[in-house]
C-alpha cells in the first residue's frame, strides 16, 4: 500500500549538508584540469565564476517552488502542478522518465570517478576500476537501506568532512603560493571574444556539472522540517559556501602549479599539488580524503532521486511498484533498489567523460528550463500572495537562467542531441500509455 511521503526529520544543518556533499563529489577535482586546459589565457577561473552565477541565478526558482510545495519528488510536483492537467501529466512524466536514466548515469559518474582516482594510490586494470566503481554502488546502497533520521546524521559526519578537507588545500595552497594567479584579461586580451566565450561554454558544462545538487533538499521536501524557510536557506547556504570553497581552492591550487603546465587528463592534479607541498605521504592523504567526499556525494545523490518515482508512482504517474514504501523503516525502497541498479550497470560500461556531459544535455530542457517557464505558469494562475519566498526581481533572474542554459545546452556538443532524443521517446512512451489506458475504458 502507497501512502505519502512526509515524515520531517531533517533540520537545517542536515539538510544543508546533503546539499553540499551532493555537490563536491569527485567532480571538483576531476574537472579541475579540464578546466584549466580549455584556457589558452590564464583565465579559467571565470569558468568557476560562471558556474556559481548559473547555480544562483536558478537557486532563485527551486527556493520559490521548494518553499511552496515541500512535496517528496521535487521537480515533479512543480511540473504536475505548474503545467495544469494534461500538460502537467506529460511534463512530469518526462521528468520521471529522464530521472529514470539521468540519476542513474549520476550515481555511475560517481562511482567511475571514484575508482580512477584511486589508482594514485593502487594501480588497477580497467577491469579492476569497473568492479571497485560497482562495488562502491552496493555500498552506498545498503547503507541508504534505514530511517532518514540516521541518514540526516551520517549526512552532518560526511558534510565535515567535505569542508575540511577543502579547507586543508586551500589553506596549504595560500600558505606555499608560488605564482599569481590571472584574475582580469592583459595586453589585447579581452573578455569580449569569441574564443573566450567559447572557452567559458566548454568549460563551464563541467563546472556547472560540480555545482548541481543545490537543490537536493527540494526532492526530498517531505521529509524537512520547516520547509518554507529550511529549503530556501539550505539552498543558498550550499551555493554560497561551495562556491567560495571552490573558487579559494582553484587559486590555491594554480597558484603553486603553473597552469601552462596542466593537461585535460591530469586526473591526479589535487594530489600531485599537496605531494609537491608536503610530500609523497601529504599526497596519500588528501587522496584518501578525495574518494570520502566522492563517496559522501554517491550517497547524497542516490538518497535525493530515489524519492523522485516514488512520487511520481504515488501520483499514478508512473509504474506502481515504485509507490511502495518500506513496511517497517518507511522509505521508497523500490526506487532505491531501481535506481542502484541501474546506476551499478552504468558503471560498468561508461566512462566519465561522456557520463558527465550526458547528464547535463538531458536534464537541461526537461528540468532547468521547464522549471523557469514552470514558475512563471504558476504566478500567473495563483498570484504570489502565499509564496513564503518569492524570486527576487522576477522575472529577471528567470530570463538569465533560461538563457544561461540554452547556452549550455548547446555547448554539450552531440551530447545535446543525445538529450533530446531521449526526450523525444519519453513522450512517445506517455502517449502510448495514454493511448492504451483510454482503449481499456
């Protein structure tokens, strides 16, 4: 028997640390050099600035929606309720449907990071990396198998780590700085080029990819206390906070490693950086910390979207199996068992690369953007008297997002294709079903 999700136990520091240890998973630290590669002027630190600017800009629209509708499932019930009845069933499906396979490919970049970031410390074939990257999925599994109230917990231990270890870099990296790091264009250089702008696309589909998470806490709404001003707070202390820790890291790190020196493939470069500061032993160290915060991450993502089909199937939206709820320790095991499955066979057969850049084509237009066209609908029919926290300046800020994405979806290459063939198929999938359920009357 299905029954609602709504058993607040989250407080604010909870919540604010599942936000931010879905954030920094492997992700700043693999993407690092990339980053820095796709600058040929120094200046890949604006990648990070435009990545925070994105992540801001949008926090503005899930705090409006997740204040409003602290509901199990997040975006789901925003599209369910922004885009009216019929509108509204195909928007959330397609949301559900893209889940079903995006959060999946999350969880596998993840996993996958994690297991080559551990060959600094053991040299393993590629076979090898694929069953560390699955065993890491079980893991997280049976570990998210209980009661929220331990999962907020166990959430609070591995969001301080995730701090420290942040601050440990930056703090090594200030204290052994070397060279400058380039901050503003010199000479003929300008912020007005092509080139630069192109740069900024390229590298900002990976540093965007290192901010999601920001709004983790909206997918799971009924389990926050005081959602109304928890959600909006957790979501803007995440962004704040990771942002700084971001870009004080970058510096820190650049400043002791000359960036005309880095490679897109330096996977190892945090750690190489604190072996040339400290030491072989230093390098080990800060590694070990690195797959921590990658395993804090898989968890956090994991414990987020495995409340996503549960509303949905709660809603009749989806297959009810996924309705159901754990007999005695109350949460959506179904969707749990589904989407570390899924997310175990990802891991197998991808590689990170392709992973991270499908993940950010296929949920732009079905999530970020309907979200912004989403919150606009919903203005206009219910007026903004009862929204508790409302988008500051709208509609700008919803302008900006949009086209921010539109941008970034086009910057993802083929993989924008990938996106919205998967999209495509989603609502032949829905109207299929509708279809069928009409001849069965």
């Amino acid at each position: 028997m299905s029954t609602p999700l709504t058993n607040r136990k989250i407080n604010l520091l909870q919540a604010t640390s599942i936000n931010m240890i879905d954030m920094v998973g492997i992700g700043p630290f693999v993407v690092m050099p990339f980053v820095v590669a796709r600058f040929d002027n120094g200046l890949f630190i604006w990648a990070w600035v435009f990545g925070a600017f994105t992540a801001l800009v949008d926090a503005m629209t899930w705090s409006e929606l997740g204040a409003k509708y602290p509901l199990a499932g997040g975006t789901y019930n925003f599209h369910r309720i922004a885009f009216g009845d019929k509108g509204g069933k195909l928007m959330s499906f397609l949301f559900v449907w893209q889940t079903s396979i995006q959060a999946p490919l999350v969880v596998a970049s993840a996993a996958i990071g994690f297991a080559q970031y551990l060959t600094y410390l053991v040299p393993l074939e590629f076979w090898q990396q694929k069953i560390v990257s699955g065993g890491l999925v079980i893991l997280v599994f049976l570990l998210l198998y209980r009661k929220i109230e331990a999962i907020g917990k166990i959430s609070v231990v591995m969001g301080s780590i995730v701090v420290l270890t942040i601050i440990w870099i930056i703090g090594s990296g200030l204290m052994a700085q070397q060279q400058p790091v380039k901050i503003l264009p010199t000479g003929t250089e300008s912020f007005f080029t092509l080139a630069f702008w192109a740069a900024i696309g390229n590298a900002s589909v990976k540093t965007v990819y290192a901010y999601l998470g920001y709004y983790n806490v909206c997918h799971l709404g009924g389990e926050i206390k005081n959602p109304e001003k928890n959600i909006p707070r957790s979501i803007f202390i995440s962004i704040f906070g990771i942002a700084t820790l971001y870009l004080l890291m970058n510096i820190s790190v650049m400043s002791v490693i000359p960036w005309q020196s880095v490679n897109a493939d330096d996977k190892y470069l945090v750690s190489s950086f604190m072996e040339i500061i400290y030491g072989y032993q230093a390098g080990v160290i800060i590694t070990v910390l690195i797959l921590c915060i990658a395993f804090s991450s898989l968890f956090a993502v994991v414990l987020g979207y495995s409340r996503v089909p549960y509303a949905a199937a709660v809603d009749g939206n989806f297959f009810k199996q996924f309705a159901k709820l754990h007999p005695t320790k109350k949460f959506p095991h179904v969707s749990l068992i589904f989407l570390c499955g899924l997310g175990f066979v990802f891991s197998l057969f991808m590689r990170l690369g392709d992973v991270i850049s499908s993940i950010l084509a296929m949920r732009i237009v079905v999530q970020f953007i309907a979200q912004g066209v989403g919150v606009g609908l919903m203005r206009k029919r219910f007026g903004t008297k009862d929204l508790s926290f409302k988008i500051w300046l709208f509609p700008i800020p919803v302008i900006i997002s949009i086209g921010i994405w539109i941008f970034l979806f086009i910057s993802t290459g083929w993989f924008a294709l990938w996106g919205s063939l998967i999209a495509v198929v989603g609502a032949s999938v829905y109207f299929l079903i509708v279809s069928n359920q009409r001849e069965n009357k």
